[in-house]
C-alpha cells in the first residue's frame, strides 16, 4: 500500500445489524470494503427489551481482527440509548432498548415541570417518547456514577478511556444546541446530574489507544488510535451526502428515515416544534435539521411476519400495484413497537377510509408510497420552516438499494434525487477519521472525495406531484 494511503477502521452499528468497514484514503482515492457484519438482536427479558451489549462488543473484536492492521479506529451508532456504570467502571446490566415501554407517560411528567414549547425553545430537540431525557427520568440509577451512550461505552471498553461525543450528546435533549454545550437549566429543572456524563468530545478529537488486551485479542501491533467521529449515526450519514453546496436536502434511510437540511443554525420557533421537526448538532458548527420518519422498519418487519420472503420479488410485484392507493402516516408512532406490522397497516387504512391492503404487494406497495410521501412533507416542511430551499435531494443510506422507493420520492417531491453512498454512516466515520490525520480537508472537501469516487444514481420526477399533494391530504383528513 502507498504511504499516502491509510487505512480506517469504521465500527457502524445499526439498530439490526452492525459491521466494521474498512476505508481506504489517499489524495484522489477512497475505497471500503466489508471486514465483518453480525446481527444485533435485542433480547426480551421479563424487565423488558434490552441491547445485547456483550455480543456487540464480541462483533467489533471479530471485525477488528478480521480488518486487519489500520492506522484508526472510529466507532458510531444510532442514538439516544446508553449503558451506567459503577464507581468501579462496570456495567450495570445490559443497556435498555428505546422500543422498551418504561419510557410510556414520562413525557407528560416532565412537561408538567418543563412545559414543551420551553424544553423545545431550550434544546431543540422533537419530541420522541425514547429520547434520553425520558429514559433517564423514568430509570432507577441507583449506584450508577457514569453514563455512556453506546459508542462511547464501546470506545471505553476498546481504550479505557471515557469521553461523550458531541453529536450523539445532541440527541439526549440535554445540549443547547445554540452553545452546543450542556443545558443545566433544564437538567436541573428535571432532576438530571449531568456529573453522570463523561467530558464532550468533538468529532476529530483522540479518544485513547487500543488497550494491550484488545491488541492481543485482535493480532492489531500497537499503537492504535480509536478517533472520535460523528458518532451518531445520522451525523456520520450527513458527513458522506455527496452534496455541493447549501441548496440540498437529504434522507437517511434505514430502519428510520432522518429527512432534513444542513444548516448553519438551529431554528427553536414554537411552529418547527409543531412540526416536530429536531435540531441535531453536525460537524463543523452545522445543524441537522430533520425529522423522525419511521423508514424502512414498516417493511422489514412486514418481511418478518411473512416469513422472510425474497425482498426483490416483492418489490418487483409492488412496483405493479396501483400507486397512492392507500397511504398511513409514517411518522405514527402507532407503528414503534415491534410485531403485527401488516395488521397494523391494514387497520389505520380501514380507519382512514382507505382501501385495505391485502397481499404482500400491496402492502409493500403501501409503505413505500407512504414513506416516499412523508419524505415529500418532511422536506417541503423544512424548506418553508428554515427558509431554506433546495434544488435536489439526496438519498443516503440502506435505502439507495431500493430503486423504487427512491424514484417514488423523486416524484413525490418534484426533485431529483441523487441516491449513494449506500454505506453513508461508514464513509462519514472514515473521511472523519481521515482529516483528524491531515488526509482530508474540510466538509466540503470530502465531499467532493466522495462524489468522484462513490457509485451514484440520478432519478428524475416522473408525473404531476399533484396526486402527492392529493394524497397528502387525504391522510390529513382534508
């Protein structure tokens, strides 16, 4: 390999999976490939719905050692979830799952201290019945001292070292997103330590070397630095959208769909609050500015209930479905909870009015036109609340494997979509990983790495967005 070129561990943990990538950089070339995936699957037990942590841990050991020798490691994941720890650094007990139900009323509990529009216009956080606020108002922390979201808990057991990284910091509804420091007026109010939290850290910053133990387990040679990237996963996402400059919106697609802009502020109005719309930190001082759309979880658990049929063959059957022939609201959090995903979709149709979706392919069919839908209302919401307009959407993520969906979304929203990368989160954690050692410049630079060397796909809007906003309509109930 050439001197110019480094090689990049990238740990990226879905909400159903996980892998280690690993990202090849030089000057004119940037190249990943797979070392290791594993599944992560939650486990029920009779206190409720945890994360295997243990086995997440046993993942990115395997996938370190198959990697190979690399110049970083950087971990990130999705959001809001965490694991405590004693006076003595131990876990205590397998961190809880944000589908868990503990978190069911709590919000209502804490607006009664903190009203809403005040907790929006103090940390600009949506309001998800799982965000970290709520989970820690609703949990006993008896004997906790620290508190670790999960990539973080991850790089303390790879390093010894303890740190919070800035971005997923920013979806526990405890950061002003205006300082992008701490809210201790609203920590305090509600009852919340923030001493519980490790130091902050910004994307770029060193995190620790690998620890003896894991050099031994992994065959790596020392030193190895662990880097601290954008380590919500979403952040990374947006980092990897292969965007020039500010006239973008983008979706990143997933088990959730994150649609939104980049800006260079938050914007806390009580109207952007109404539309539920979340002020998540970036790198470089921006903004994510999106919302929580439930994605492509819709589809995966309907495959789940029918037994795993193939996923291509659905969607070819779908594509032949009637389009905008029923619709649900995907933002719904009816839809949250795991299990009868088809029943579920079936009965808000029948409320609605709708016609109700039978076989697979129409259910199928159902989703996608939903989803591409709530991607329309998302980004034409986000222009209009940001006064911040675009001329192309791009589409990142899982969800750049699915051609329909993103034509459907190029119509829906009257723009071109430019789909790619498909491992978005990976790329942004390895191009974070490459400018913390002088590989790359800055945002923009990377960037434009990614669009000379990351395979994309263009799809024009097809048809009058008319029966969009018809649709639209009808699922408001006008």
């Amino acid at each position: 390999m050439s001197a110019s070129v480094k090689s990049y561990a990238a740990v990226d943990l879905g909400a159903s999976s996980g892998r280690v990538m690993v990202g090849r950089v030089g000057p004119d070339s940037l190249e990943l490939t797979e070392a290791h995936r594993f599944v992560n699957r939650p486990v029920r037990v009779p206190e409720g719905l945890r994360w295997d942590i243990l086995s997440l841990y046993g993942g990115v050991l395997d996938g370190l050692r198959a990697a190979g020798q690399v110049d970083s490691v950087g971990i990130d994941s999705w959001a809001v979830d965490y694991g405590l720890l004693d006076a003595d650094g131990a876990l205590l007990g397998n961190p809880v799952h944000y589908r868990d139900s503990r978190t069911e009323g709590v919000a209502q509990k804490v607006w009664a201290t903190v009203p809403a529009p005040e907790l929006y216009a103090a940390t600009g956080l949506q309001h998800a019945p799982f965000n970290t606020l709520y989970q820690l108002v609703a949990d006993r922390l008896t004997g906790a001292q620290r508190l670790l979201l999960i990539p973080d808990l991850l790089t303390y057991w790879l390093t010894g070292e303890q740190g919070t990284e800035l971005t997923n910091a920013s979806t526990t509804q405890l950061i002003d997103p205006r300082t992008r420091g701490w809210s201790y007026d609203i920590a305090e109010r509600v009852g919340i330590d923030l001493d519980l939290f490790a130091p902050l850290r910004q994307p770029g910053d060193p995190a620790g070397l690998l620890r003896p133990e894991v050099l031994e387990e992994t065959g790596l040679r020392g030193p190895v630095p662990v880097t601290a990237v954008g380590s919500h996963d979403t952040a990374s996402a947006v980092a990897a959208v292969p965007a020039s400059g500010e006239r973008f919106a983008y979706i990143c697609t997933g088990t959730w769909s994150l649609a939104g802009l980049e800006l260079d502020a938050p914007v806390l109005t009580e109207e952007s609050r109404a539309a539920n719309f979340t002020n998540e930190l970036g790198l470089d001082g921006t903004v994510r500015y999106l919302r929580n759309i439930m994605g492509l979880w819709l589809l995966q658990e309907c495959v789940r209930a029918w037994g795993d049929p193939d996923l291509g063959e659905l969607l070819l059957e779908a594509a032949k479905v009637p389009a905008l022939r029923s619709v649900v609201d995907a933002s719904d959090p009816v839809f949250l909870p795991p299990g009868r995903m088809p029943e579920r979709i079936a009965e808000a149709c029948r409320a609605s009015g709708q016609p109700v979706p039978v076989s697979p392919a129409e259910v199928t069919r159902c989703i996608l036109d939903s989803l591409a839908l709530a991607h329309r209302t998302a980004v034409e919401e986000a222009q209009r609340l940001a006064d911040h307009p675009v001329d192309v959407v791009h589409v990142v993520g899982g969800g750049t494997r699915n051609a329909l969906l993103c034509q459907l979304t190029a119509d829906a929203c009257g723009l071109p979509v430019v789909a790619g990368p498909t491992e978005a989160a990976a790329l942004g954690n390895v191009l974070v990983q490459a400018r913390a050692h002088g590989l790359v410049g800055d945002l923009a630079g990377g960037r434009e790495l990614l669009t000379r060397t990351q395979p994309l796909t263009r799809y024009e809007p097809q048809g009058d967005t008319a029966r969009w906003r018809a649709a639209q309509a009808r699922l408001a109930g006008a």
